[in-house]
C-alpha cells in the first residue's frame, strides 16, 4: 500500500487514481502530522510525501519517520517542485528514498515506485540475511575477517572481535598475535604471513589467552576470497571458538587413557607409551625392564573388607608406587621429561612400571628394593593395619622380548612363577637372571658380615719415582677373602657397598686400616711411604668424612703427609663449591689429594684449578695404548703439560711393560705404578718387596727396534 500525502486536494486523487489503475492499493493524507499517525495505523509499503505543506513540511515529516526504528528503512518519496535543487538536497538529507519532481508524470510514476519498492525488498531482505547470518555467527561464537594484505588491519566481524576481546572492528597483525599463547604463535604467524604472500590456505587451532586472563581455544581458517586484476587478493577466513569441544575432548581422551579409581595411566596408554619407549630405547640400543606388580591376596582382602576398602587400598597403593618412582634417580632424564609416567594401573590388582634406561641388572633391584621398602608400613583400612605384599614379574627388553605384547606377555608369567614361589617376591622372565639377581643379594648379605668376620683386606701396589727409581708410595687396594675361599675383587663389591650404604662403615675401615699399617712399616723400620687410599663419590658426600680421616690419623699417630686420597672426577664435577671446601680441609689437615683415572671423565683445565690438587693419575686406558699409536701419545703429552702446569705431580697406572715405562720416562711423568715393577701384594710381602728393592731393579728401556715398539715420534 501506498501513502499519498499532499495538501492539495488535487494532487492527491490524481495520483491515488494513477496509482491504483497500476494495481496499487493507496491511501492518503492530508497533513504531515496525519501522514504520522496513518502510517503507524497502515503500516503502508511506501510513503509519497509533498514538500511543501501547511504545519511540518515534508522533510519534518520524513526525519521523524527516520528516526522511528519502524520506519527507518521505509521507503519515502519526496514530491519537489521542479528545478528546486535545494529542496532535493535537502529530502536527501532528510533521508528520503528518492524524490519526483512536480507536476507528476502520472503515466511514469507506477513504474517508478514499483522499481523502488523491488529495491527496497531486496535490501530489506539483505538486512535480515547479514541479522541472521551475525545472529547465527554470534551462536556459534564464529567470526569472520577480512585482510587486504598490504593494509595494516584485519577487519573483523563483531563476533570475531568479541571472541578476542576487541572493541574495534579491526585488529593489527601485531595485536592478533599478542592474543595468541607463546607456544602457539610462530605457527598462526607463519600460516599467516604464508597466506599473505603466498596465498595459501591455512586452518588450525591454537589457543588464544585474553587481557583478563581467559583462555579459549579456537579454530581458525583463511584463504584467498579474491583476486583483482593487479594481482592483489583479499584474505577472508573465520576463527571459531572451539574450546568446549576441546575441554570435551580431552575429557574424553582422559576418561579412555586414564584409570578412573587412582588417575594412574591405563592399559591403553600403558601400552601406547611402552610402544613408544620401545622404539626409543631401539634407536638408542638401550635396554628396558617391565615389571608386572600383583598384590597378594587382594582378593580375600577385598571379601573380607568389602569393595570400597579393596578401592582405597588399590588408591593407596598406587600413592605410594607413584611417590617412589618419582625418585627413581636412574631413570634417563630425557625419557622421564617426555613421559612423567611410569607406573601404570592394567586393570584389577594388577599394577605395571616400566623403567627406561636399565644397565645392568643392579638398576633393576634397586627399584626392587625399593618397592618393597614402600610395602614394609601397613595400610589402614578403616581402623585396621593391614599388612599387604606383591608379586613382582620382570622382563626385560629387548632379551624377553621385542613388543610390548611379547614383554607383557613374559612379565606376567614371571609374576606368576613369582606367586608361585609363595608370593611377596620377584621372578624374571629370564632364569639366568633369577641366579644372578640372587647372586648379588647373596653377595650383598654376605659383605654385611664381612666387616664383623674380618674378611677384608688391604692389598698395596708400589709406586715408582722415575727419576730416582725410588719407590716413596703405594696404593691400597681392597680386597674380600670371602669365608676364606673366593678373594673377590672390589669393582663386584664396590658398587653393592655404595648402593647398600655399606661404604661409610667400609670406607672409615679403610682408611682407618692403612693408617695403622702405615704406622706399624714405619715403626718396623722401613723407609716412610705415601700410602693412597681410593675414596668413593658416596664417602665424599657425608659430612663426617673430614672428621673420620681426622680421627684416624690422630688415634694412628700417622703423620698427614703420609695419607693420600684418590677421588675421581665425578665428585669435582657435583657440587663444586663443597667439594671445595671438603678438599681444602683435607689440605689444610696435610693429607694430599690425587685425582685418579683421570681422562675417563670430562674435567677441563680451567676446572680443574680450582681444586687444591696434589697428583693426578693418568688413566690406565691411556698408559696402555701407549705403543699402539700416536693419539696415545699426544694425548698422555698433554695430561703431563697440563698437571705440571698446574703444578701437579703425575702417576701413570696400569705400566705393564718396558716400552710403556720408556715412553712416560721420555715424557715426563713423576712416577709409574702398574704390573711390570709389581701387582698389588698383601701386607708382608708387599714389606718384603719393599726391602729387596733397588732402583736399578727399574726395567730399562728396551733395545731399538726390538719387541713390537713403533718408530720414535718425533717431537712436536
Ligand atoms: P683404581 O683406583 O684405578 O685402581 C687401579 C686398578 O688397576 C686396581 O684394580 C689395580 O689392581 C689395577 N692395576 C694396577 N696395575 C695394573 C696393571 O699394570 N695392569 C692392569 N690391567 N691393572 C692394573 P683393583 O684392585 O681391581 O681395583 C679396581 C678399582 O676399585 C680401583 O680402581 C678403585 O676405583 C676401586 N677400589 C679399590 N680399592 C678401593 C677402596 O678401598 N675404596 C674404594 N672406594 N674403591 C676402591
Ligand atoms: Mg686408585
Ligand atoms: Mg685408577
């Protein structure tokens, strides 16, 4: 319907008249105040609106239907009189559709509104799509933008700036990425700048972190919309905020990989992450070990105490198990960043570790060791304490097995070969390592009793000054006559020492030991003698060790400068400032200190300065590549450049024929020890040795070109 509004009486049925021979149906006004209240009674299509009128004229009439929200897009036709270009400004300022100049072209004029009207259901039609199209953005938190690459701002729709928390509609490339989280951004930023200059596509998610703290997770995609003909595109693309799917997700993915009852991993991921820890260990041909844990009769704990005291225990246990692997201080560190996990709960009373990384089958019982330390203390179920036990199988990769289902396989019929021996006890899959592990806990008991039966001794190798031939100290070395049959060396016994904190006691032995025999070849009459003593890592770290050296020299009478330790380069390389200062302790006591193997480990020169050292002793590896080639050389050349920079004196170990002795008397080195002047000997004919010998008994050096010695090097 059409709204004909004019003064004159005239003009009005002329046009209604016109009007409705076209098809329209009309109505009219006569007043700009009429015009007003009748277009809120018809609600008419389109309103013709005279100019000029008695009271509001026609352009009052039209800002009013303006300003109304339910006339804003209705479509108003001013009448102007012809040739007035003010007044068809000023209707265009009004907000008029458009306007017809009078007289009216009766005959044009039908045609005129019908185009007019066509147009304005399209845009009305367009309004309502774009309302709908940012109402079902807004309801899907998506938003759209648009960048013209080379311009400095994104434009974004109003949702997109909402979801990053904008108030403008455009966004700088620099800001956008400042929303994005740190570990997100290179990636939007080189998808970014790849579909700019390059024009691809991109679509990922990342996470973005807003002003006040939130995070929300979104999906966003862009690619070219449009090419112009100067080769420049435009970029449009979408963000969607994704993050309640995602939060679904990994609900999901925790709900299917994790054990619900103790949040320990599952089967599921059990077995993905052993999958994974299999090909690792594989490219770095390391060995793994798979233990399979059952508590014992849990299920007579679980008739008696009902289910939910059998869940809290299963809970309980897997506190503990967690609280210990965590200090599992062998585990490769770069595998345990990559998986904090190592304990898994399969299902039932079935518990299962992996340890990365194994050595040697020590490794393993030291974590045996452990758990069953965690299952000394009782569990309080209700008011109870219950005493619970396990049975542990252990397969080992990649001997037992090279998949995880073989590995599982075997660790569980070692578990159950483990209940079968009456539970609270471990099996292996392999037979052989039952013996050995057994082997070394035997061991391990017996070296308790060992102190008490006095099975240890000292033996003493002599170390030779080259210059004089004199021979002025010996190393100690210890030994164990087991129950007076097997003399067992102490790289087997050592490291069970250290890892059963045996060492403290066997140390302070030691030393306490070759003080007093020091003292007593003294008091016998022969020649003094610096007697060394070998000091391990774990002996260095207790804090009574300076007290224990302290006292053994006191109650021996053995004068300081006749004790010499030798510690290795591991305990220079931990805890430097307290290495420091043990060592300058030791020094200001007046006992020296060498630094043994040295070349094994990886201290540097200007490390090493640091350390009030005495000696260092070549590493026997070196010594005994000497006459096989040059590398040898040139490297025990420089070890001596530098102690005796350093102002060090320098032992060459492991001297086992003439040609090595020539070799280190040409280079320098202060004193030799090894087997061609002597292997260790016990105490008496170590005093024997000592008084038959002659410094011209010193082998010399062999005939040129005799025996298999190279040709001589010459100096570089
Ligand atoms: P180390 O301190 O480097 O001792 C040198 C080792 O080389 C000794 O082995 C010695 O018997 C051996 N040896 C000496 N001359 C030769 C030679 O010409 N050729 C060859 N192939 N070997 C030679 P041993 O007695 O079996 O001791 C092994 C390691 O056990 C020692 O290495 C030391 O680290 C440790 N150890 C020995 N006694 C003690 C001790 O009382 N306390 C501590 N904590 N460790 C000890
Ligand atoms: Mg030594
Ligand atoms: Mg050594």
């Amino acid at each position: 319907m059409i709204l004909v509004t004019d003064d004159e009486k005239f003009t009005r049925t002329a046009v209604r008249e016109a009007l409705e021979a076209f098809g329209f149906a009309t109505a009219e006004a006569e007043t700009g105040p009429q015009a007003m209240a009748r277009v809120e009674q018809l609600h008419p299509d389109l309103v013709l609106l005279d100019v000029v009128m008695p009271g509001d004229d026609g352009f009052t009439v039209c800002r009013a239907l303006r300003e109304q929200t339910t006339t804003r897009d209705l479509p108003i036709v001013m009448m102007t009189a012809s040739q007035d270009d003010e007044s068809i400004h000023q209707a265009f300022l009004a907000g008029a559709t458009d306007f017809i100049t009078k007289p009216v072209d009766l005959t044009l004029l039908g045609y005129r509104l019908r185009y007019l009207l066509r147009a304005s259901g399209d845009l009305a039609s367009m309004r309502d799509s774009q309302r709908q199209l940012s109402e079902s953005q807004r309801l899907a938190q998506l938003g759209s933008w648009e960048w013209q690459p080379g311009s400095r701002e994104i434009r974004f729709s109003p949702e997109c700036a909402r979801l990053f928390a904008i108030d403008e509609q455009t966004i700088t490339e620099n800001l956008l990425l400042s929303r994005v989280v740190p570990e997100d951004r290179s990636r939007l930023a080189e998808a970014l700048s790849a579909a700019r200059d390059e024009g691809t596509a991109f679509s990922l998610d990342h996470w973005i972190r807003l002003p006040d703290g939130t995070l929300r997770y979104l999906h966003s995609q862009g690619q070219v919309a449009s090419v112009s003909n100067a080769g420049q595109f435009v970029l449009t693309g979408t963000c969607q905020d994704v993050t309640e799917r995602r939060r679904v997700e990994e609900k999901i993915h925790h709900l299917a990989h994790y054990d619900p009852l103790t949040g320990l991993p599952n089967r599921l991921l059990f077995n993905e992450q052993l999958a994974y820890i299999i090909a690792y260990a594989r490219r770095r041909r390391h060995q793994l070990a798979l233990l399979f844990l059952d508590i014992d009769r849990f299920k007579a704990i679980n008739d008696s105490f009902g289910h939910r005291t059998g869940d809290d225990l299963l809970r309980r246990v897997a506190e503990r198990l967690k609280m210990t692997l965590r200090k599992t201080d062998f585990v490769a560190r770069q595998v345990r960043d990559e998986f904090p996990q190592t304990v898994a709960r399969l299902g039932g009373d079935e518990f299962s570790i992996w340890l990365p990384d194994i050595h040697e089958i020590q490794d393993v019982l030291k974590v045996l060791r452990r758990l069953k330390e965690i299952f000394r203390e009782p569990f309080l179920l209700g008011d109870q304490e219950v005493f619970v036990s396990t049975s542990i199988g252990i397969a080992l990769y990649p001997q037992d097995g090279a998949d995880v289902e073989t590995l599982l396989k075997n660790a569980d019929t070692a578990m159950h070969h483990a209940k079968n021996e009456g539970r609270d006890t471990y099996r292996f899959y392999a037979g052989a390592m039952n013996s050995a592990a057994r082997r070394l806990l035997t061991m391990e008991a017996n070296l308790h009793r060992a102190l008490e039966r006095e099975e240890l001794i000292l033996h003493f190798q002599p170390q030779i000054e080259l210059a004089s031939g004199r021979i002025c100290g010996a190393e100690t070395l210890l030994r164990w006559h087991h129950q007076g049959k097997d003399l067992i060396m102490p790289n087997e016994f050592i490291p069970l020492a250290e890892e059963s904190g045996l060492i403290d006691r066997l140390g302070e032995w030691t030393i306490r030991s070759a003080c007093e025999q020091a003292r007593r070849w003294q008091e016998e009459g022969l020649a003094p003698l610096q007697l060394s003593v070998n000091l391990s890592s774990r002996q260095f770290w207790k804090e009574h060790l300076t007290a224990s050296v302290a006292r053994s020299l006191a109650q021996t009478g053995l004068e300081p400068r006749w004790l010499h330790l030798e510690i290795t380069e591991s305990i220079l390389m931990q805890n430097r400032a307290g290495t420091i200062a043990t060592l300058q302790f030791l020094k200001e006591l007046g006992v020296g200190i060498a630094l043994d193997d040295f070349g094994t480990g990886y201290s540097s020169l200007s490390y090493l300065k640091q350390f009030p050292l005495d000696g260092l002793k070549i590493d026997q590896s070196f010594v005994h590549d000497l006459h096989h080639g040059r590398q040898s050389i040139l490297i025990v050349r420089a070890i001596i450049a530098l102690a005796h920079g350093l102002g060090l004196r320098v032992i060459a170990e492991g001297v086992e024929n003439p040609q090595q002795l020539d070799r280190l008397r040409r280079e320098g080195c202060d004193l030799v020890q090894g087997f061609l002047i002597s292997r260790p000997l016990p105490a008496a004919e170590f005093a024997d040795f000592l008084r038959n010998w002659q410094p011209e008994m010193l082998p010399s050096p062999p005939p040129r070109g005799a025996l298999d010695s190279p040709a001589p090097l010459s100096p570089i």
